[in-house]
C-alpha cells in the first residue's frame, strides 16, 4: 500500500494547497475589499459633513465674509472636478491671510487634496484639521482615510478609532480594526473586534476579522469557532467553507464535518467543497465515506487528479474493482504519470492477481525512474517466480549511488531464485553493510553457506557471535560453518557459546557431542548434565550421560540419571541402550521389562532378542529364555550367531544333544570355519553321549592328514563311549604315525580290555622295549596271566619288585599279584 498512501499524502496535500490559496484569497476580499468601502464612506461623508457624533464648535465657528467667499469659489472649482485648482486656491489664501486660522479651511483643503489624489497634501492639512478641532470626528474620518491611500496604516486606524468613538459606530469601529490589522498590529485589533462581537445582531464580516486576528495569534480553535460563528451568520457558504478549513487546521476535523456535510446537500455544490469533506473523512478513519464523497465529487470535476484521488480511496477501503474503473480510464491519458500506474497495480495486488499488477508496476517505473517503482516491479516479478523479469528492475536499483538495504536484499532474493548462490549472497552482504543490521549478515552467511563458501560465511558470523548481544543461531551457524572447515575445537566453542544462550536442550546436548569429539570428557559431562536439566528434556541426552558416567564408573550418578529416563515413543534402538546400561549398572530388573517391550515388536531386531535370550537364562528363567530363543531362531535362522546361542542355552540347561544339534546348524552355515565348528560338534556329541558321532566329527576335524593326537582324541572319546573296537583302530592309527611307549600302552590297555590279551601282552612288550615303567611290566604279567603264563608273569611282577624309587603302592600291588600266581600255582597238580 506504499503507493497508495504516497498518493493520499499528495492528494491531501494539493487540497489544503487550494484552501491555503482560498483562505488568503478571503483574506484579502475581507481586508481590501473593506478598506474600499471605507474609503467610499468617507468621500460621501465628507462631502455631505453630517453624521450622528455630537456638533462641534471649532469646526462650526462662523467665517469672515472674504474667508467664506474664497472657501465658496474653491467648493465650486473641487464640484467642477478642479480638485488641485480648488486645494491651490484655498491654501494660496491661507497663506496671504495667516490671521485667518480655522479648523474648517484646512480640512477644506485636506478633503480637495485628497480629492485631487495628493494624499500626503492631505495627510498634512487634515492633522492640523484635527488638531484644531480634535472633537470633529469627519476631520479624524477623512485623515484616516488619506493615511490609508499613503499605506500608513496605524495613522489611518488611529484616526479611525477615534471617528468610531466619537460617532459610536460599530462599522467604523470595524473599519479601525481592518486598519489596525493592516498595520500588523492585531492586539490593538482584537479589543474593537471583541466589543463588535458582543453586539447584536453580530455582524459576519466583523466576526470573519475576529477570527483573522486571533489566527495571528496562533489560537486556532478560537479562530475556527469564530469563523463558524461568521458562517452562521452570513449564511455564506464559502464562509461556512473557510470556517471547515480552519477547524481542519486546527486538527478537529470533526467539528467540520457538519459544516461540510451541510455544504455538500446544497443544489450547487462546488468541487472543493467536496474535496475537504473526503479529507475530513479520511482524518476521522472513514474511507468509505470518503470515497463516496470523491464519486460525487466526479461529477463535477473529472480532472485526472480527482480520479486518481477517487481510485485511491476505493484501494483504502479494500473495493479494488471500484479503483480500477477510474485508474483504467486515468492510464490512457497523455502525458501518463507514475503514481497512475502505481495505484493500478496495487488495485490488481488487492484482487490477487499479481500478474496483472507486474506490468503496470514496471509502466510506472519507466515513466519515473523512480527506485521505489523499481524496488516494487521488482518484487511483483520475485511473487511470481520471474527472476530474470525481477531483475530487469531491480538490477537498476545496484547503480544507484545510495541503495537502500531492501533494495539489495530483493536482488538477493532474485539471485537466489535463479540458484546462483554467489551473487545472491554478494547482494545480501552488500546490504549488510549498508544497513549494519546484524539479521542482514546472517542472512548474507546463510547464503555463503549455499554457495559453498563457508570461508566467506565465517567472518561474518565471527562478527556476529561477537557482538555485545548474540543470538544463539549465529553461534550456532558458525559452529557448523567450523564444522565445514575442519575446525573442530573452534565448532565445539561456537556451539557451547550458542547452546548457554538459548538455553535449549537440544543446544546443550550437541555442544556437549562436539567436545566429545575432542575427547573433552568434563566439558561433554557438564553439557550433558545441563542438558536433562533442561525442559522437556529428551531420554536421548539421559542415556548419552548415563552411558559416559558409566564409563567413567560413576555409577551412583549414572543410576541417578537412568532413574530420570521415561520412554514414551523414542526409537527403538535408544531403548536398547538403555537396556545395556542397565545391565552395566548390574540391574537386570530394570533392563528386562524394556527389553521385552521391544522383543514384542513386529519385528525384533537380532541384539535384542540375543539380550532377551541371555538375560533370561542369566535370571534363570530358562522357559523365557527358551521361548525367545525359538522366536531368535524363527526370525534369523540363517544367522550363525541364533545358533551359536542355542548351544549356548542348551549347554546353561545341560542339555548337550540339543547343543550338539544347534552346533550341527552352526556347522553348515559356517562352511569357512569347518575345523572349529566340527570340533566343538564333536565336543557337543561327546558330552551327549554319543562317542561315534563325536569320533566322527573329530576325525573330520583332523581333515585329510590328521596328526597323533588328533587319533589320541577319537580313541579317548570312543573308549570312553566303550566302542573299544573303534577305539582299538584309532590306538593303532595314532601309533602308524607316531611310536612311542604311551601309544603302545594305550593299544595294550584296549586290546585288554577287549580280552584279546595275547596282542595286549605284545603292545606291551613293544612299550617295555622303549621304556623301563614300572606300571607297563605289571600291565604286561596281568595279560600274561590272563594267557595262564603264570611262571613269566610271576617274573615281572618280581622284576617289578627288584627296581628301585618306585611307589609303595606299585610294590603292595605287585606283591599282592605275586602272592595270587604262587597260591594258584600250589593249587595245581
């Protein structure tokens, strides 16, 4: 509405022009045009001598029969129209005859002088008129009037006030007040004003002048209310006019509103009425109104300006069709003006269609090259997505000596709508630096930033941070200006500095991520600490400092804060954390009814139902446990890990079949780690009970070149399962590739226990060939016996006996043995 209002300003402006104009024009019609009248008044008065004063003995004194002869031939001579000749004839008498002194021949000569027009003659003739006969009161009246025509005007009001006195008229009382006026002196004035104005009937014309004198001395209240006092009196309606401007003058434009709405319902309406009451309208905040009046006022005068006035004051009252009949029409008049454009746009603007208002923005600003119509093109085009239209105006703006900061931001903006980020922040620093207003250089950095400039952007926000006052998102914009640099420690400052102004939580807690970066632990902790104290805080920044404090093991605080987390619809996976410190704090009650909650969602994720599983079997609730792990497996049977944890469950419950089928899974998912897994396959199918099973995943273990001991492990699984005859075979493969006493006994010990006692005696003998062990020889003679070889097995339980630093328990055995074949061999025949 910026036009607009430009254009009422103007409008009001040109209106009170015009009254101005008229109030002086009255002004002189009031002063001048009295003055006349006065001057006609005293030629017929001093002519006729008469008048209502009291006589007056100085001027009636009789006169000498020469003097009266004289005085006759000079009347006759000024009645012909021989003024000078008759004031020459008169005065060359007085000057032959100086005894002759009268107050009658000097104002003869006085009134034919003035009668020739030689008023300063006059002037001269008629003070010593008045100082011979002070009480003649024509005397005073024809010297006022000479004083007048000499433009001596306190003269001429002093003689007037004086004829007033004497002749107890208002209207020449009147006329001194002109005259004093006319001599600036309206203090003197405004005493015979105020005494006329108590007469009644009040007379308009001596009212029109009270109200002039008290407009010299600035009472313009008092002025107006006797203005309209004159208007009600003479029922003029330029009177009735005037009085309206004057209380528009003195700022009550109510009290002439009902003079001018009186105006305006006459027959005859004059235009400038008209105009002040649309005025008056607009000072009481009735638009409407006035716009109406301007429609009446159409009718009388349809000058390009009164339509321009009526199109305007239908914009203020939002009736932007009712503007545009007569804006229309004022557009296509020659020479086109400016403001006419201006106004049409804006009526397009109030009816939303800012297409329509572009084109005659842009009109206007052709016309005038005015940078105001440019900057408003401009931002016509900007609304409707033309850059390159808004930048046909606004570009004009750049070459002015002094832009204006929003001239340089609509640029910006421009530029910015066409992407081309450098020059729409080159704009927008430009009118930082115009304007010094700290939001334009953070709107110039923001724009550095887009244009991946953060080199450029940092200055200003360096500049801005500061600042006696900076706000919390220039810091924080700078810190993420050093973020883009590279400069961590300085992003950390910037956000901490940003993050204790706003006092925001979300602040406190990325500052306190910043410093955690830098691995400044007690500036993260007390950020952290600031941030739960904030609200609403968020659990986020509860657990971020629980899980530090625990890590730090401060677990009294980090129990505290977690006892402050209350979880409504956070993300899952912050839950979860929260179930790990939990657990970190060695409170597994706490952990488990959230780590519940999410193993219930649709679908859990592996982590937690991992948690769930070992949480339970490590509480002991093995049904739980068992029931999640089947829910694991469900969801992630092809993970190796869902596996491993159930034989990790079922080994807890002892359950060694079932860790040795949950291994057997392990061991077809996890091809690339064949040996482990076979191996601890084997390892589950032995503690099951099941030696074959285990012997066969050892053996596969061992893979295409097993080593002894890979043998030593079979055959111990396989005699421990009592599968000598397998066991036997791996003794043997395990002594094909290695030979040494322990494999030959180990053959020994299962060939014995199969009763093949003759082969166990053998393997024996081998060991015995390799070492000297007492327990071998005793092995050795029970093979023997079972072999019914008494009388050598009686040898070696004897050569047994004969070795020294063996174990008594060795000797009692080999006594005892000794003893039992010596009692047999006495038994038989």
């Amino acid at each position: 509405m910026t036009g607009i209002a430009w254009g009422l300003k103007k409008q009001e402006r040109m209106e009170n022009s015009k009254i101005k104009k008229n109030t002086i024009f009255l002004k002189f019609i009031f002063a001048f045009g009295a003055s006349l009248l006065l001057t006609l008044g005293l030629g017929q008065q001093a002519t006729c001598m008469s008048g209502t004063h009291a006589p007056c003995p100085a001027i009636q004194a009789p006169l000498p029969a020469e003097v009266h002869e004289t005085v006759i031939r000079a009347e006759e001579l000024d009645k012909a129209g021989k003024h000078g000749q008759a004031a020459a004839l008169l005065s060359n008498f007085q000057k032959k005859h100086p005894e002759h002194v009268f107050a009658y021949i000097d104002y003869n000569i006085g009134f034919f002088f003035y009668n020739a027009g030689k008023h300063k003659s006059a002037v001269s003739h008629l003070e010593k008129t008045v100082k011979l006969a002070p009480c003649f009161a024509g005397g005073w009246q024809l010297l006022a009037a000479a004083a007048q025509e000499l433009k001596d005007f306190k003269l001429a009001a002093r003689a007037m006030e004086k004829t007033a006195a004497m002749n107890h008229d208002p209207d020449l009382k009147y006329q001194a007040a002109l005259l004093w006026m006319e001599s600036k002196s309206p203090q003197k004035a405004l005493p015979l004003l105020r005494d006329l104005e108590k007469i009644k009937p009040v007379k308009s014309q001596w009212l029109v002048a009270l109200s002039n004198v008290l407009g010299t001395m600035e009472k313009k209240i008092e002025m107006a209310r006797t203005m309209e006092k004159a208007a009600r009196a003479g029922k003029s309606p330029d009177l009735w006019f005037h009085a309206a401007w004057l209380w528009v003058d003195a700022h009550r434009p109510r009290n002439a509103l009902g003079l001018l709405e009186v105006l305006a319902q006459r027959k005859k309406v004059k235009p400038d009425w008209l105009l002040m009451l649309c005025n008056v309208y607009m000072a009481l905040d009735k638009p409407l109104k006035a716009a109406q009046t301007m429609e009446h006022a159409l009718t009388l005068d349809s000058s390009p300006q009164n339509l321009y006035t009526a199109g305007v004051l239908w914009l203020q009252v939002n009736k932007p069709v009712n503007s545009r009949k007569h804006l229309l029409k004022l557009v296509e008049l020659n020479p086109p003006k400016a403001d006419w454009f201006v106004a049409l746009a804006q009526s397009w603007i109030m009816s939303k269609q800012i297409s329509r208002a572009a084109q005659p923005m842009e009109k206007a600003f052709k016309i005038s090259r005015n940078p105001d119509h440019a900057y408003q093109a401009g931002l016509l085009r900007l609304q409707l997505t033309q850059p390159d239209k808004a930048l046909n105006s606004l570009l004009f703006l750049t070459k002015q000596s002094r832009p204006k900061p929003k001239w340089m931001k609509a640029v910006s903006d421009a530029w910015l709508m066409k992407e081309k980020f450098p020059q729409a922040a080159r704009a927008m620093e430009k009118a930082a630096n115009i304007s010094q207003k700290n939001k334009h250089y953070y709107r110039a950095a923001r724009l550095w930033l887009q244009a991946q400039a953060p080199e450029k952007a940092l200055p200003l926000l360096t500049r801005l941070a500061t600042t006696k006052h900076p706000r919390a998102k220039w810091c924080i914009t700078l810190s993420n200006t050093h973020l883009l640099l590279k400069n961590n420690l300085q992003a950390a400052r910037a956000m901490e500095q940003g993050a204790r102004i706003s006092g925001k939580g979300k602040h406190l807690y990325r500052a306190a991520m910043l410093w955690d970066r830098e691995n400044n632990q007690k500036k993260t902790l007390s950020l952290l600490r600031l941030s739960i104290a904030a609200k609403p805080a968020k659990s986020l920044w509860f657990i971020e400092l629980a899980s530090r404090l625990l890590r730090s093991k401060e677990k009294t605080e980090a129990l505290a804060v977690m006892e402050q987390v209350h979880f409504t619809d956070e993300a899952p996976a912050l839950k979860y954390r929260a179930v790990l410190i939990w657990q970190g704090l060695d409170r597994p009650e706490k952990a488990r009814p959230i780590l519940k909650k999410l193993c219930q969602m649709p679908k859990p994720e592996y982590p937690w139902l991992v948690s769930m599983v070992r949480l339970d079997m490590e509480l002991n609730l093995c049904n739980e446990g068992s029931s999640m792990l089947t829910k694991l497996l469900n969801c992630y049977p092809d993970k190796p890990e869902s596996w491993k944890l159930a034989v990790w469950v079922a080994r807890e419950k002892s359950d060694y079949a079932g860790a040795a089928a949950a291994m057997n899974v392990v061991f077809r998912l996890e091809p690339q780690k064949e040996k482990q897994n076979l191996k601890a396959l084997g390892h589950y199918y032995h503690m099951a009970g099941v030696p074959v099973k285990a012997a066969q995943s050892f053996r596969e273990a061992a893979g295409s070149t097993p080593c002894p001991k890979d043998f030593d492990r079979i055959k111990d699984v396989l005699l421990g399962g009592k599968r000598y005859d397998l066991a036997l075979e791996a003794a043997k493969s395990a002594l094909e590739s290695e030979k040494n006493p322990a494999r030959w006994e180990a053959v020994g010990d299962i060939a014995f226990l199969m009763r093949q006692y003759d082969e166990s005696s053998r393997a024996y003998l081998e060991a015995l060939e390799l070492t000297d062990k007492p327990s071998l020889r005793i092995k050795s003679a029970y093979a023997l016996m079972k072999q019914k070889k008494l009388t050598l097995a009686c040898r070696y339980f004897q050569e047994v006996l004969e070795q020294k630093n063996i174990e008594e328990s060795i000797i009692t055995e080999a006594s005892q043995a000794m003893a039992y074949i010596k009692n047999i061999q006495a038994m038989m025949p």
